[in-house]
C-alpha cells in the first residue's frame, strides 16, 4: 500500500503535453503551406509577366475556305453525276452530264446557217461581176444611142428625116442614159455588200459564225467539270433531274487552301500585326498536332457592325458590349495535306505578338485563283467554222 501513492503524480502530465502539441504542429505546417504557396505565386507572376512571351490567345476561332458553287449555265435533264459528296476531284474531272439532244440540235441549226451565209456571200460576190457586165453593157447602148442620134441630127438638118423620128433617137439616148445610171446604181449596191470583204470576213459570215460558237458554248454547257481541285459537298442533284440555269447542283470545297477566323475582343488588338506567327490547335487532333501559320489580315469592323440588324446603341438603355473582330490567319500548305481541317471547326490559336514591325492593314489585294479559260475560243470549234466555210466557197 506504501507503493501506490508515489506511482500516480508520473502518469498526469502526459496528456497536457499532447494537447498543447496539436496547435503547435497545426501553425507550423499551416506556415509551411503559406510559404510554398507565396513562393508558386511569385514564380508564377515572374515566368507570366518577366519571362512569358507576349501573346494573344483565343478560341472563338474556326476554319474557314471557300465553297465553290457549280450551278447549271443552262437548262437540261441530268443523265450522269461522275461525283458525290465526300469524293475528292481534279480540276477538269467530270462532275455531271446533262441531255445534249436540244443542244446538238441547235448546233447542227447553226451550222446549216454559217453553209447559207457563206453561199450567200459568195452569190453577192458573183453580183458584183454580173453588175458589172450590166454597166458596160448600158454604156455601150448610150454610145450607140449617142451616134445614132448624132447621125440623125445631121441627116434633119438636110430634111432628110422628120423632126418626129429626131425626137424618137433623143429620147432613146435618155433611156439608155437611164438604163446606164441604174446599172451602176446596181453594181454601188452589189459591192456594198462585199466591199473590203471575202467569204471568210464578211459580217453575214461572221454572225453566222458568231452564231455557231454560241451554239457550240451550250453544247459544252451540257459536261459540267471541276474548276478547281477540292472535296465534293452539298450534292442536290438527282438523276433525271430538269435544271434551270443557275440552279445550284453541288460544290468544291478546296481543303488544302482553307484558313482560320479567329474571332480576338477588340482588347487583344493593340499588338497584333500582319505577318505575326501563329500556333493553331483543332478540337478535331487535340494538342498533339499544331498547326503553324501567319496573320495575313484582320477585318474591317467587328461581326456585329455587319449584323442583318446592326445595334442601335443611340437609343434605349445601353449597356457596353466588348467586340471581337475577325482575324484571318493563313495555314501551312503542307500540314494541311497531312492532318487536313474541314470547313467550319473548331480550333484554338494563339498568335505570337513579340515582333510589332508588321503592318496592322492587311496586304494588298491579290489573286486567290488563277483565271479560269473560258469555253469560247475552242480550237476544235474554230476548226469546225473554217471547215464550214472552205466547203461552202
């Protein structure tokens, strides 16, 4: 019994300690805490604002490229479709065949019309000579009149003949003086109509022939081809079809020339510049693929001033809006074969605004497309007019 007192004040003081350790770990790993996330702030503010590039970033952008109509230039039947949607093409690959029986018909109309001007032409040449042969042949009759009259004025003045046979030779000189003036009225007129022209050059010859090409036009009208290399979409044709002239059939979508709309506030403008480097990235591939390209134009005025009903912030309560402008950014040719982009995703840029030297107005003007030949001038159909002509001669 002596024992148990003397061991119970050791066993007391132990739970005191504990207690007043907890708040005491508690401080210094809260401090700790603190620390390390002044020390992630401060490095973050040093690599964003000392060592970060400076650049703008957005993704209100998308891909954007031209959509080429192929429409109907004349009316007809469709009988062939060579393409569909999602089908690449060449320029000059056949797209759709339309029925060339009216067409054919009216070319072979043409051609018999260019045969009759020729022949035409050639009969108003064969006048000249026949009118010509008509004046000297009425000068002939007025030198004779002229003689015989002559004669008989000399043979009245003797009594030979009586006045009234003299007035019958006079009155023969006026009809031959008018039968002279007529004919060579008639040879004026007969050598208007050919004068300073052949049978190839004459203008009857040449609307007829005008008139032929025309002809030919609409029959190449009815083989509709490609204008350009690019993907098939929008096919609203069917076999069998009739069409109007500007009847939308399908288009092509080039897709190694497509670009990105990059929709930056009006805040994001100060810095950029036309030539600035561009990262893009498509929702499409993700972050493993980026694409590279340039700034190469920024728009006129922001989307909402080209709106179908633009603001009237004159009138009303306003409430101030930021507004983003359109900045078009060109892509890489070659990276686009290899990861091709669709018309109308979505994509992420970021433009480098380091470098401030470019231009903030886009470059001049210049010609996205080379200029398409156009179906007059065929040589097979320039051909086929002079075949026409030589054999109608």
């Amino acid at each position: 019994m002596t024992d148990t007192p003397a061991s119970a004040p050791d066993a007391s003081p132990q739970p005191e300690a504990a207690a007043g350790g907890k708040p005491r770990a508690r401080r210094r790993g809260l401090l700790i805490l603190a620390v390390v996330v002044a020390i992630g702030l401060i490095v973050w503010a040093v690599f964003h604002f000392l060592l970060a590039k400076p650049e703008q970033e957005t993704d209100d952008a998308y891909v954007a490229g031209d959509v080429v109509a192929i429409t109907a230039r004349d009316p007809g039947q469709i009988t062939a479709i060579h393409a569909d949607n999602t089908q690449t093409v060449k320029a000059g690959a056949p797209l759709l065949d339309l029925d060339p029986a009216t067409a054919d018909v009216a070319l072979a109309s043409a051609e018999a019309e260019l045969a009759r001007a020729v022949r035409a032409t050639r009969a108003d040449i064969s006048k000249v000579s026949e009118s010509g042969a008509g004046v000297v042949q009425a000068r002939a009759q007025l030198a004779a009149a002229t003689a015989d009259y002559g004669r008989r004025q000399g043979a009245a003045a003797q009594g030979a003949i009586s006045g009234e046979e003299l007035a019958h030779a006079a009155d023969a000189v006026k009809v031959a003086r008018a039968t002279l003036a007529l004919a060579q009225s008639q040879q004026a007129q007969s050598r208007s109509a050919v004068q300073g022209t052949d049978t190839s050059t004459n203008p009857a010859v040449l609307a007829a022939a005008a008139a032929y090409r025309r002809a030919a036009i609409t029959r190449s009208h009815m083989h509709i081809v490609a204008p350009i290399d690019g993907v098939v979409a929008q096919r609203t044709v069917q076999i069998g079809q009739q069409v109007a002239p500007g009847t939308p059939l399908m288009a092509v979508v080039p897709l190694d020339k497509v670009w990105v709309d990059a929709n930056f506030r009006e805040t994001q403008l100060k810095d950029l510049r036309i030539g600035q480097p561009v990262s893009v990235t498509a929702d499409m591939y993700g972050d493993d693929v980026v694409f590279h390209g340039r700034v190469i134009g920024v728009g006129a005025g922001s989307g909402n001033a080209f709106a179908l009903l633009p603001p009237q912030n004159a009138s009303g309560n306003w409430i101030k809006i930021v507004q983003r402008v359109p900045v078009r950014i060109g892509l890489d040719p070659g990276e686009l074969r290899r990861n091709p982009l669709r018309v109308g995703l979505s994509v992420n840029a970021t433009v480098d605004t380091a470098d401030l030297g470019g231009q903030r107005l886009g470059r001049p003007a210049a010609q996205a497309y080379g200029r398409k030949p156009t179906d007059g001038g065929d040589p097979a159909v320039e051909a086929r007019i002079r075949q026409i002509i030589a054999a109608n001669r």
